[in-house]
C-alpha cells in the first residue's frame, strides 16, 4: 500500500511539472491546478534546484516564472490558434497596466477608457502604436485582448459579452482577480527599479540574471540553462552550445538527464547532434506532428520533402519558392483530403507559411530569409518505401 501511495504522488508531481512547463500559470480552471497546490513546496524546490525557476502560489494561481529563455518569436501568445498582432500584445500589455488601477469590477468599454488615456503615451505615438475606439478593427483588437485575460484567469466575466460590445449594441462586465493579475510578470527585476532610459536596456535589465562569482555558482548556472533548454525547447542541439555547456554536457548528461526524467516521466532521446526530451502524453508540447486537417497534412508533407532533400544533400538550403512549386506540383494527388481551395497557389502559399512556422516553432527547420535548412531532428519525417525482406520488393 505504501509503495502505491508513493506512485500516486510521483504522478501528481510529474503531471504537475508538465502542466506547468505547457501553462506556467496555472488557475483553478486547469484540472490540475489542484495537484499543484498540494505540491506545490516539492515543486517549488524542484524547479529551484534544476532549473532555477520561482515558483509562487495562492489559492487563485500557482505561477511558475520562466526566466532566461532565448527570445523565440515562434512562441509568441495565441488565440484561436492565431497568433498575436503588434498592436494586440501592446494593447494587452496597456490592459494589464490599466487594471492594476481598476477597481474590483470593470466594464470593458471602461477599460477601453483607460487604454485610450494609456496610448497616448509619446513613446507609444512615435513608435507607430495608436488606438482611437475609431473602427471596428480596433474594438475587435481590444475583445480578443480581452477573451486573451479571460483564458489567463485575469478576468471573470459576469454579465455580457465581447460581441455585443465590438458591435456596439452592449458590452461586458468582468471580475478582476487580482492574485492572477499580480502573477502575471514574470522578471528578476521590478520594472520601477530600471533607471535606463532605452528601451532595449530596460528589457536587459529586467530580465537580467545574477549570480555570485564561484566556481560551484558557475556550475550551478550551466547546469540550469541546460535544464531549461532541455525541458523547454522541442530540440538541443549540441552545435548551439557554448564551450562550458559543452564540456559540462559531456561529463555530467547521464546524471542531469536522470534527474530530468525521472521526476517528469519525459523521455531522453540522445542522438549525435543532440538530446530532446519526448512527452508519450503529448501534454508537454504546443504543436502535435503529424495532425489531422489540411494544414497538418501539408506539414508533413513539408517536412518530408525537406528530410528527403536533407538526406540526399545534406546541409544545403531549399528556397521556399522550390517548396511551393513541389506543393503545386503534388497538390493534385492530395487535393481529395484537403479542404475546398487548398489547391489555389496563393492558398498554398499561405499554408506553406504555416508549415513553416510550426516547423521552426519544434526547431526541425531554420529559416533564413527566404531559405529553409533542415535540422538533424527532421530525419525522423524521412519517407522511404517499404522493402519487403525475402527476395521481394
């Protein structure tokens, strides 16, 4: 019984730690969000120790605080699958500032009050950023940042909805949670204590990592930007490390990769360019390869051209013109299973874009202006045809 019980918690904790590196705030609306909280001071020390990650909670959030991650701009924020304008991640950066003054309850044609007096900052106007309520795009911008703070736990809708308010004829009411809106910041340095004037300083400086100047502190960060490439990036390759991180890979990776699995349930792959660690429950990763749908077929399809070319002439870079051209050219054996005008070229340009972000996005493919390398990790999508042992083929 007692070993059973042991069992049980282990999967708490596991799940607990993939639920948090796919959604590191957790509210009471995800189903795990109890777990974390039972466990949250073993998780808590487990994040700190391997990652070197703070982990806060409250009854209304269990926040992890991602830090020192590479800018990816392949991970930006979704809704709906549609990825975040300029203006909408300005807009929700302006919301969040704009509640941190609001009262408990707030309407969204009253936040959209606050934003206007918000965005009139100089700053904002000199970079190109404005936002007047004065067409209908703008009140659709101001709606999806709103079901964006909904889907975060920053606000409760009581009465209304965005609809209404976009089309004039009403608007929404909302609960603000401010343990949620609290947690959502997630830096090493208050943004009140930079002094810098430029902007790109500021970013530095509020992301900016310390630590004391020893030999262990050296080792301890190594090890923890390993871990966090490890358990947040789809691939580490091993061209991509530094000489530190390099040779501390080589001499420590059985032991850092033991302590990364056996607490999560990941599963090390170590090949000769690299290490990914696999989730066989699929909950750790943003993007499922292959998926079902046109854009999913079109990926693989994609993908295995690009493993094929890899294969054949390895490192050489394909231009996306080339990639369309093969899509034009095989869209007639597969156009039956993909949706109605799929098979348009100006269609298929736009759904080879979207290959190739979700192919950047799991790092099997590098683009460079508007050329396309194959990763190592793409081998895997390679197609052969199958031989049959026995003097037949």
């Amino acid at each position: 019984m007692i070993e059973i019980e042991q069992r049980r918690l282990a999967a708490e904790r596991a799940r607990s730690i993939r639920a948090l590196l796919h959604e590191p705030m957790l509210t009471p609306a995800h189903a795990v969000f109890g777990d974390a909280r039972r466990h949250r001071e073993w998780l808590r020390a487990w994040f700190a120790r391997e990652c070197g990650w703070p982990l806060i909670d409250s009854p209304a959030v269990v926040r992890l605080r991602k830090q020192g991650l590479e800018g990816d701009s392949s991970r930006g924020a979704e809704l709906g699958g549609i990825a975040l304008s300029r203006r909408r991640y300005v807009l929700l950066c302006l919301a969040l500032a704009g509640l941190e003054r609001a009262e408990s309850q707030i309407t969204l044609g009253n936040l959209a009050q606050r934003l206007l007096g918000l965005a009139g900052d100089p700053k904002l106007v000199e970079a190109g950023i404005e936002f007047t309520l004065g067409n209908h795009e703008e009140r659709r911008d101001l709606a999806a940042v709103a079901k964006l703070l909904l889907g975060m736990g920053v606000l409760k809708r009581v009465a209304g909805d965005e609809q209404s308010y976009v089309h004039g004829s009403g608007d929404a009411l909302y609960d603000v949670d401010r343990h949620v809106l609290s947690a959502t910041l997630a830096v090493t340095t208050g943004p009140s204590l930079v002094n810098a004037q430029d902007i790109y300083t500021q970013i530095a400086a509020v992301s900016t990592e310390t630590f004391p100047d020893s030999d262990d502190a050296r080792n301890r960060a190594i090890r923890h930007r390993l871990s966090r490439r490890l358990l947040d990036d789809p691939v580490m390759y091993y061209d991509e490390l530094d000489s530190a991180e390099t040779e501390y890979l080589t001499k420590q990776r059985p032991h850092l990769l033991r302590r990364l699995t056996e607490e999560t349930g990941l599963v090390a792959e170590v090949r000769a360019e690299g290490i990914a660690l696999l989730d066989p429950n699929g909950e750790t990763t943003d993007y499922g390869m292959p998926e079902e749908g046109t854009e999913g077929h079109i990926t693989l399809l994609v993908a295995e051209q690009l493993a094929r070319i890899h294969r054949e002439t390895p490192n050489s870079e394909i231009t996306q013109d080339s990639l369309l051209r093969h899509l034009i050219e095989i869209a007639p054996t597969h156009r039956t299973h993909w949706k109605k005008d799929a098979t348009k070229p100006e269609n298929l340009k736009l759904l080879l874009e979207v290959a190739l972000e979700k192919l950047v996005a799991l790092r099997l493919v590098a683009r460079r202006n508007d050329t396309v390398l194959a990763r190592p990790a793409l081998a895997r999508y390679a197609y052969r045809p199958a031989t049959i042992t026995g003097g037949q083929r």
